[in-house]
C-alpha cells in the first residue's frame, strides 16, 4: 500500500483532534497529493512547538508519516520565521495549526 496523499492526511488530523475538544485548522495548504506537512502547536501558554517530517524515514510502510520535534516550547516567532523560511523553499507545503495545553499531538515522533 502506497502513502497516504497530503490533503487526505491532513484531514484525518483535524478531524481527529477537533473531534478530542482541539483547534486545529490548515494554516497553509499545500500540495494535495506530496506536499510536506508541518505541525506547529500554540501551547496556550505563549509558547509553540513545531514538528517537521523526519528526514529519510518520513513516509513509512504502513502509510504513516514520522515527525522530528524542530522546536519545543519556544517564543511564537521563531516558529514563524521557520516556517516562512520553508515556504519560500517549498511551496507545496502543508502547515497545520493545533492548540494544545499539552506535549502529545498524537503523532509517531523520532528520538
């Protein structure tokens, strides 16, 4: 079985954490079939965390895709500017947006 397309992914996130009392929207919508996808949690607190595809393992076997932990609880900004800087590279990228007091976006996440 082949990867799950983006927007198809991306939509069963929202779904899910939406219908656990979440926000989660489409910050930025990218390619509907490849595009990459970035999770940038609001952590409520002032803070914000951003995970990113991780590098040569991000598309498994069993369709689901593996993050890397970017940035933990830091100042909004730096996620921001992150993110821009990948879009200018990128085009085709997915960025997802979730308020989350806690730490598990519920994702498989690398060490």
């Amino acid at each position: 079985m082949g990867a799950f397309r983006s927007d198809l992914w991306c939509s069963a996130f929202i779904r899910r954490h939406n219908d656990l009392g979440h926000i989660c929207v489409v910050a930025r919508k990218g390619d509907p079939i490849a595009g990459q996808i970035f999770i940038e949690i609001d952590h409520l607190d002032g803070t914000r965390s951003l995970f990113t595809p991780a590098p040569l393992v991000s598309r498994r076997d069993d369709a689901g895709l593996v993050f890397q932990k970017r940035f933990a609880r830091v100042e909004p900004e730096k996620v921001v500017e992150r993110i821009a800087q990948e879009a200018r590279f990128d085009p085709d990228l997915w960025v997802l947006s979730l308020d989350l007091r806690g730490d598990d976006p519920g994702i498989d996440i690398v060490s």
